[in-house]
C-alpha cells in the first residue's frame, strides 16, 4: 500500500503549469519533525515536495498560498533524471489525492495581523504611508 498523509504548511505560492490539457500544480510543504532536534540551529520540519493534478491543482491554484496550513492525502512518486551535467538526480513527490484545510480563514488571517502591545497599539506595517492615516 503507497498513501503519505501529511499535515503543513505551504513554503511558498504554488507552481501552476498547463500542458494540454493538464493543469499541474506543485508545491512544498513544510512539516513539523516529531521529534525536536537536538543540536541548536538543526531543521525543525521537513521540505516534502508535492503535485496536484487537473482539479486538484486548479484548487491548488485557487484557495491555497504561501503560509496556508494544509493536510495533504496521496501516495509516494519516486523517479530519476539526469541533469545537464550528466549527473543522476533522484526526485520523491507526493501526489495529491485530497487537500484538506487545517484552520479557518479567520484564524489564517488574524495571524498575519499586527498584534496590539499592553497599551493597545499597533505598529504601523512598513508599507503604509503617511497620507494614509487618518491623523
């Protein structure tokens, strides 16, 4: 039996390709090691490289971006190519059978917000102008 499910989160925007008429959507997650590292400066989570196809990548496409925390059923792909320099290159994806989200929109966005400090003020985000305030 081949099935990988994984929870994470999205490392960065998903890649969107259409070949035909094949929508191919890939994407890394990036997933929680169980077991904390011990050495200071180690990796806390793994890259798993993962691809959707047709639906599934145009959903991928659609309702999924960088920081989206996600659960992801498929089964393991492994293959090989040979690079430009004719040396071997090994590849292990995930191919997405479901996506599943793992929190509301809510909760997705409340935390990119600025948090207010003791006295109830927020930072200005560095990309605001003045003019804009209303004072």
């Amino acid at each position: 039996m081949n099935k990988v499910i994984l929870m994470g989160r999205l490392v960065a925007e998903p890649e969107i390709r259409v070949s035909g008429e094949t929508t191919v959507a890939r994407y890394r997650l990036a997933v929680d090691k169980a077991v904390k590292p011990k050495k200071e400066g180690e990796p806390t989570a793994d890259f798993i490289s993962c691809v959707a196809f047709n639906k599934r990548a145009e959903f991928a496409e659609k309702y999924l971006h960088k920081g989206t925390k996600i659960v992801v059923e498929g089964s393991l792909l492994t293959g090989s190519y040979t690079d430009k320099d004719g040396k071997k290159i090994y590849t292990t994806d995930v191919v997405v059978n479901a996506h599943y989200f793992c929190e509301s929109r809510s909760a997705e966005q409340s935390a990119a917000e600025p948090k207010a400090d003791a006295n109830g003020f927020m930072a200005i985000p560095d990309n605001v102008e003045d003019d804009g305030l209303p004072f």
